[in-house]
C-alpha cells in the first residue's frame, strides 16, 4: 500500500487540528466575560495530534531504514516517486519540518501543560532529541539539543508531579475534581515516562510507568472477558464504563508494549500482556476489524481499535515478546481491513471522541485518532 497520501495529510493535520481560529477564539471571550463561563485554553500538543506525531516518526523510521533504502535505493520525492538521495528523501524531510513546526510552535508558547494527555507528543520529542545527539539532523534552533533536553525534562516533570489515587494511579481529570482513573492516561503517559527513565537512567520513572500498568491490571480488568473496563475509582471501588471499549483496549495495549523495552518492565508486563493479546484477538472478526466495543462484533467496527491494536501486535512481534501464527495472522487481517478503509489518504470508519464514562458517541467518520495508529500499523 502507498502511504504518502496518509503521510501528507498527517503532516497537515498535525499542523491545523484543533487550531482555534480568530472567530472561534472571539467566541471563546465572549463566553468567558459575557457568560462567566470557563473555557479551557488551546492545547498545542493535545493527544490526537501526539497521535499523529508518533506515527509520522515510526514513517520515518521506516523510511529511512537500511532495509527501505537497499529495497528502494532511496525514498520517496515531492510527486510520489522514488529518488536515490541517500538522506531519506523529500518525503523524510517534509516529516521533520511538520514535525520542527508543530514542537516549535509549543516551545515558543512557552512549553504550556494542559492535561496528562499531553505526554504523549513527549515520545517524538525524546526520539528527535536522541536524532540530534546523534548528529543525524537538525530540525532547527529552536529544536536543537538544549531545547529539547528542556522540553522531555519538563514533560517529565510534569508526569511525576500529577495527582494520583491512593495506590498512585494518574487520575485522568483531577482538575476538575475528578477521582477516577481511566485506562487512556495509560497508553498516554506510560510509554514516554518508561522511556525517559531508560534514557536518561531515572529509574523512578520506569517504576512509576509499570505501576499505572500492574495497578490497572489488579483493580480495572473483567475477570471473566480478560479486557479492561474503561476505568475504575478508588474512592467506591467500582469500575466504570463498559467492558472491552475498543480504544479503551488500545490505550491499554499501547501502555503495556512500551513498557517492555528493557527486562525491568519485560518481567513484569510480558505475561499479563501476551493474556491480553489472547483476550483481543479471540474478539477479533472475521474481517479483520475489531468493533467499537470488542464483544460487540455484530456493531460498527472502528478503525482507531483497529490500529492501536495491530500497531501493539507489530511492536509485540517484532521486540519478540508475542510469537506465533495467531498473532502474525491477526495483524495480517487487521491490516487489511485498515487498508480498506483508507479513501483519499484518510483512515474512515473511525468512532467520534469519547465524552466520558459510558459516552461513546455512534458517529463514524476519518479522525486523527486512526489516522496515526494506522501509520504505525501499516
């Protein structure tokens, strides 16, 4: 499959997605001093765009690989051809201003954190600071080594200081006086926290990243579907949303396969993660999606599940901690089926965002949220 088109319209919409315009932003105050309302300010670096930052660096990854560049003898140009330029290529660098732009633009704002959910674009950052040590690119001044040191430094701060539960699980929304834990701040924060601990030897880190893991597995999973509920709370002891949400799988499984780069958290995570795989593909449908809700087989299929999933059955496979037909074969599926729901360079059949426990809205359209997971998928 050629992915420049999906490439070209992540790079766009990393750039313009969820950016208020002038008339949105005149509404905004209007509500906030006619209205008294509270309106949360714009988030540069939101989740769906980190999203869509994590899968163009995987495209890059792949493109500019020893193994792209002996298969192709170079990479892609401006019009969708290949070229021999040994540097990646037009479509490399075309990632790296998208990239150096979308970062720059949130460094010059003055590195504001909105939510946990902002950890996540913290994974490209620590990828484009290791490029830069490595002297292998410049994405700019304001994107070079210092800047971006301060940037992960002060991503991981942030993580180590939010507000936790009694057993010292993130709470998604604390600022609004929120005591839940929702499965999404694991696929948010943990990859990057494990991440910087193993690069920068922070321990503390990589433990704190495991324990929202080990914590989940032990007080927001069915014991009988072996799939997580959407989260739980400590303060009643219940579990909330519904069982095997699609995303909610996802999140989950992103959180646990980038955890296992090292033997601290492969220990630790490597069984409980083979059993939920076992759990995921057993719901997996004869047309290689996943639904929405992943029991709910006969209902709308949704392509966010659909690559999250297979993006953590490809890292699972190949860093060696899934191995097997089942799973070599349901990523094959999963990948097709995505493939079929790509028009125009965009990832259809995707649900809306989620509003909460139990609010999943039933519309279906192309959001950042298949988009970037296809990317990694594909």
């Amino acid at each position: 499959m050629n992915k420049i088109s999906l490439i070209e319209n992540a790079c766009r919409d990393l750039l313009e997605y969820g950016v208020r315009g002038r008339r949105e932003k005149c509404r905004d105050l209007a509500k906030r001093l006619l209205l008294g309302r509270k309106i949360p300010g714009e988030d540069p670096i939101f989740w769906p765009t980190g999203l869509l930052a994590a899968g163009l660096w995987h495209c890059r990854q792949e493109l500019t690989s020893p193994a792209t560049r002996r298969k192709n003898a170079g990479n892609f140009d401006d019009a969708g051809g290949l070229t021999d330029r040994p540097d990646g290529g037009a479509m490399v660098e075309k990632i790296d201003r998208a990239l150096a732009a979308y970062y720059g633009r949130w460094v010059k704002k003055g590195m504001p954190l909105m939510y946990l959910d902002d950890l996540l674009a913290g994974e490209t950052l620590l990828d484009m600071y290791l490029e830069v040590q490595g002297k292998e690119t410049d994405f700019g001044a304001d994107m070079s080594g210092e800047p971006l040191k301060k940037a992960v430094d002060r991503l991981a701060s942030y993580g180590a200081a939010h507000p936790t539960d009694a057993s010292g699980s993130f709470l998604y929304r604390p600022e609004n006086g929120e005591t839940a834990v929702f499965v999404d701040g694991i696929g948010l924060s943990c990859p990057f926290l494990y991440r910087y601990g193993e690069i920068f030897e922070r321990q503390e880190y990589k433990e704190l990243a495991v324990l929202q893991i080990v914590n989940f597995l032990s007080y927001g999973m069915d014991g009988g579907s072996g799939l997580p509920y959407h989260g739980y709370d400590m303060t009643d002891g219940l579990k909330y949303g519904i069982i095997g949400w699609g995303r909610a799988v996802g999140w989950l499984f992103r959180g646990m396969m980038g955890c296992m780069s090292s033997a601290y958290g492969r220990e630790r995570l490597a069984a409980p993660c083979t059993a939920l795989a076992d759990a995921v593909t057993a719901c997996q449908r004869q047309d290689g999606c996943f639904a929405w809700q992943l029991e709910a087989v006969e209902g709308p299929a949704d392509t966010s599940a659909v690559g999250m999933i297979c993006a953590g059955l490809k890292q699972g496979i190949a860093g060696g901690v899934l191995s097997g037909d089942r799973y070599e074969n349901a990523l094959t599926a999963g990948r097709f089926a995505l493939e079929r729901s790509v028009r125009d360079g965009r990832v259809y059949h995707c649900s809306g965002e989620c509003e909460g426990f139990s609010q999943y809205p039933q519309r279906y359209g192309a959001y950042p949220w298949s988009l970037g997971p296809a990317l990694e998928a594909l």
